[in-house]
C-alpha cells in the first residue's frame, strides 16, 4: 500500500505544472521567492515571455519561466499564450486574384516513312 500511495504521489508531482494557466508578461519583471517586492530576486523575465501561471492572489501570481518557479506581481501577468507572431513578423496576405495556368497538349508529329528530297525516301521524325 506504501508503494502505492508513493507512486500516485510522485505521479502528482510530476503531473502538477501541467496544471498551470498559459499565460505571457505584459512588461520586464522580475520573479521573486516569496509573494513580497523585498525578497531574493530568482529571475528577470522579459516581456512578452511565455510563463506558466499556477495561482494568483494577493496580487502575486505563483508561476514557473525556463524551469524556475517564483512569484512575479498579477498586473505584470497577461492571459493566455503569446501570439504567433510578433509585430512585423506577420505572414504576407494570400493572393486572392491568382490567374491560372495553362497548359498547351504537345504539337502534332509525324514518325514514320516519307518520301522527301535529296535521296528520296528515308524514316525520320519532323
């Protein structure tokens, strides 16, 4: 039974920051140990970073960013993942009034015996 409770357990572990909210940094900020602006500071996040937000109160939200985990301030924090794409890195609009291609059958062709000038006769492809 030890084995099993112990098992489920390290299966939760694993499982939890799964758990965790797709969010992005709105500014620059920097992720602290504990829900306080006095605390060690664990990172600078940049903005626009995608993080994985856990829990938010008090205006701290729990978070992770490159496999470290701190509190960062809940009005730096933006709901759901970043965009595609960034500003100026949009893709080109479709063509909408492409002309169509055409393509010609091959031109007719003789491959066989003919009677011709110079020697006469002779087999040939024009």
């Amino acid at each position: 039974m030890r084995r099993f409770l112990l098992a489920a357990g390290l299966c939760f572990i694993f499982a939890a920051p799964s758990f965790a909210d797709p969010a992005m940094t709105g500014t620059p900020v920097t992720m602290r140990a504990a829900p306080s602006g006095k605390t060690r500071a664990v990172q600078q996040i940049p903005a626009s970073a995608e993080i994985d937000v856990s829990k938010c109160n008090r205006g701290w939200c729990y978070s992770s960013w490159r496999n470290r985990f701190g509190y960062i301030p809940a009005e730096a924090v933006v709901d759901g993942p970043p965009p595609a794409t960034l500003l100026g890195n949009e893709l080109p609009p479709p063509v909408v009034d492409a002309q169509p291609t055409t393509v010609a059958p091959p031109a007719p062709t003789w491959s066989g015996p003919y009677v011709g000038f110079g020697w006469g006769y002779g087999w040939s492809r024009w």
